[in-house]
C-alpha cells in the first residue's frame, strides 16, 4: 500500500470511527455529510489527515483571532501548565485572572471594571440575565422578570438565553420551557439600503412601546451591537444601537451587550460598542478572548450593579459559578491573546482585512449577480443568496471544501470571518474562489 493510499485510508477510517461514535453539534446526523478529519492548524489554514489545507474562512465558529497554533498563546499556555493548571476560584486567585481583567480594564471604559468568569459566551449572558434578575431585588426590593431583545437574536443555548433569543428560529423545539420576554424587530441592513431609516424607526417605536407596556417589570434589554451573528450575519447602523440605548435608560431598564462574538476586534473596533455611544451595564465577551485556544467566558459589569450585592446577608451575593472558572491556563491563553490584540500588526489587520472585504464583495458581485445584501462590518463580511438560488447551505458548505475553503453559510447567508492573520492575497484569491463555486450554480 503506497504512503498516498494509507493516508486516504486513514482519513477515512477517521471519518468513519466518528461517524460510529460522536453526536455533533447543530447537525442532522442522518443526512450529514463525512466530517472533515483535521489534523493540524497554522496560520490561517487547517489541514486535514491527508495534508490537504483549508482556509479558515469561519475563524473555527469565529474563536481564532491569531491563526492556529499561533506561538505567543501556545508558550503561555506551555509555561502555566507547568506552574498551575487549576485551582477553585471560589476563595482562591491566581496571576493569570487578576492579569487579564487588569488588561480588560485598560481597554474598557471606567464603567466597566467589575469582572465575572464563566465558561463561554452561553454561561456568560446567563450570567448577565441573573445578576441583572437579582440586581432589582437587591437594590430596589422589585421582582423584574421580563427580558427585551431582538428578533434574530441568539445568545447562546442555555435556557435563560434561549429565553431570550427565542425568535432566533435555533430554539423552537424548546419554546414551551422558556420564561418570557419580548422581541423588538431588528433593522438589519446592507449596501444601498434606501429604506433603513424607516425600519430604525419602527423597531424603536415598538421598543419604545414595549417599554411603556411593561413598565416596572422589565430588567434588561439584550442585544448583541452591531451584527447579530446565527442570524445570518445581520448588521445594523451604530446610530440604532445608541437610540435603542438610550430609550431603555430613559424607561429605567438595564442594557446588556452580547460582545461573545463582535468583541476582541471583529468589527473592527476592539469592541463593537466602541462605535456607538452606549455603555452597557453588562458587556458579555468569550469567543476570542483566548485567541481560539481554550473555553473563558467573561461578564463584566460596574461598580453599581456590584455594590447591590454586598451585605452581610449570604442570599444576596451572587450565588453562580462552574469547576472550571477562571482556569488559569485559559486565562493565560487570553493574557497572551491581549497582548497580541493592542499590537500595531492587529491595527494594521483590523484596517486592512475591511478594505479587502469591500473590494471582494464588489467582484463577487460583478461575477455572480444573484447575489443581494452585500454588507460588512470591519472584518465581517456577508452577502445572502436568493431563495431560488440551487445550492443548500451544507451543498455549498462541501462545493468550497472541495476548493480548499472552509465556509459554513448560514441558511441563504454567505459569510467571511477570517483570522487576523489572513493575507490580503489569500483573502483575495479566496473571493476568487468563490466567484467560481457560486457562479458555477
């Protein structure tokens, strides 16, 4: 058997002994296509058992911020497992949590400056819902039990945030075990969109009228600022996000930011809430804090939701937590991953990758005019394809594999998510690519 043939056998058989063994996520298993068997990472590319490399054009569901296997992170990682792998950061505290909240803190404004560990961006909204719950008992005696947030938005799958992203259409099979809230229209946009102002207007007109309806028992709006991601990718103008702020504050409603994946630079800013004038009361952030190397989940928040839950009565601290909180090697991975964030080359990245992404739209139009929506947000990029158009989600998920880009649209939704370590070139003869594949239908 020639070196060749035993490598296709053994991707094969790799392939196939999960196809026995493992249930994946957010997949219909019966109609699955083989998984891709992947064996090592650098840079921007995956690379599966048989050495063939992949773009990763997703950032691995949007993690990776520095390329695989990126050296800085790896070497902190190497170097805290030797000194602690895990402590309980119930009564305890380690270098690498204190270092990077320390970090944070140096990036963020002074209204944020408390910080809450947890796992991923699911735990960390869960989070954001039950202090911002428990803030109202604590500091004003009133049981607030009614969440604002908006249609398309996903906020992860545990119950509280599929409670309140539950017109996300991820969610349906679980309805009947939701608590309640209500869902605000989204005014997504894109390029050449002439009727955005009056799909602003509409959705703050029924926030607004929700929060009338319901005043007094509303304890947060929650949205994720800029782009909502499991949506397809939608993206709305910084002007909406201040607005929709600034009504909640006006009806005496708390506003969380679900930043799990719009945080650590995505749009183009280190935080999209950057580009508005809003400060949350609760900033969710996981994803890319550790670069894509291991699961952290921050929640942070300021002094005023803090400070409602000291006392020397036990039952109004925050009582939640997880075995894993605040690991330090994940924590050293997002100390490294910071690092690397406040560096000129990122700069550079976040202000080059944009510009390369208007100029792949504007061709891949050109090339495939069935496209429609064509919109970006600093590094994201997003173009939907029309109900007609002949190609599933997961045919045109294998049609870029076969061309060595790894690309997961979302239902008709097309995106680009790349680390910031993708070339220019790469990205460009990327949307070549994709020109070929689409326009080929």
């Amino acid at each position: 058997m020639s070196r060749e043939t035993m490598r296709r056998e053994t991707n094969r058989t790799l392939a196939q002994r999960d196809k026995a063994l493992v249930w994946h996520p957010f997949t219909q298993e019966q109609t699955a296509a083989p998984r891709l068997p992947v064996s090592h990472g650098r840079g921007p590319w995956l690379y599966d058992t048989d050495n063939r490399a992949y773009l990763d054009l997703v950032s691995s569901w949007w993690v990776n911020l520095f390329g695989h296997g990126c050296p800085p992170i790896a070497q902190s990682i190497a170097a805290q497992a030797n000194r602690l792998e895990h402590v309980l950061f119930a009564g305890c505290t380690h270098e690498p949590a204190v270092q990077l909240c320390e970090a944070l803190s140096a990036m963020l404004p002074a209204q944020l400056g408390k910080f809450f560990f947890s796992d991923n961006g699911s735990t960390a909204v869960e989070v954001a819902l039950k202090m911002a719950h428990q803030y109202w008992k604590n500091a004003h005696g009133q049981e607030r039990k009614l969440f604002i947030g908006f249609e398309g938005g996903y906020h992860g799958d545990t119950f509280g945030a599929m409670s309140v992203g539950a017109h996300c259409g991820y969610h349906d099979q679980f309805r009947s075990l939701f608590f309640e809230s209500v869902a605000i229209p989204f005014p997504a946009t894109w390029w050449n969109d002439q009727e955005i102002q009056a799909r602003e207007q509409a959705a703050l007109a029924s926030l607004e009228a929700a929060l009338i309806r319901h005043a007094g028992q509303v304890a947060a709006m929650i949205m994720e600022p800029l782009v909502q991601g499991a949506a397809g990718m939608r993206m709305c103008r910084p002007q909406f996000v201040d607005k929709a702020c600034a009504l909640a504050r006006a009806h005496d409603t708390l506003v969380i930011f679900d930043e799990v994946m719009t945080g650590f630079g995505r749009t183009g800013t280190r935080f999209a809430f950057e580009q508005t004038g809003a400060v949350p009361d609760f900033l969710c952030v996981s994803k890319g804090i550790t670069g894509g190397f291991l699961p952290l989940a921050l929640t942070i928040t300021g002094e005023h939701i803090y400070e409602a839950f000291l006392s020397e009565q036990a039952d109004r601290a925050f009582s939640h937590g997880h075995s894993y909180t605040a690991n330090p090697l994940a924590c050293a991975a997002a100390v490294a991953a910071m690092a690397l964030l406040v560096t000129d080359e990122t700069s550079r990245a976040l202000q080059v990758l944009p510009q390369c992404h208007h100029e792949g739209l504007q061709r891949l139009q050109l090339a495939v005019p069935a496209i429609v929506r064509p919109r970006v947000t600093g590094t994201i990029a997003a173009f939907d394809l029309p109900p007609s158009y002949p190609q599933s989600a997961g045919q045109l998920h294998q049609r870029f594999l076969e061309k060595g880009l790894l690309i997961r649209p979302i239902g008709q939704t097309v995106y680009v998510l790349p680390p910031y370590v993708t070339s220019p070139a790469q990205l460009q003869a990327a949307y070549q690519t994709m020109g070929e594949v689409l326009a080929a239908q």
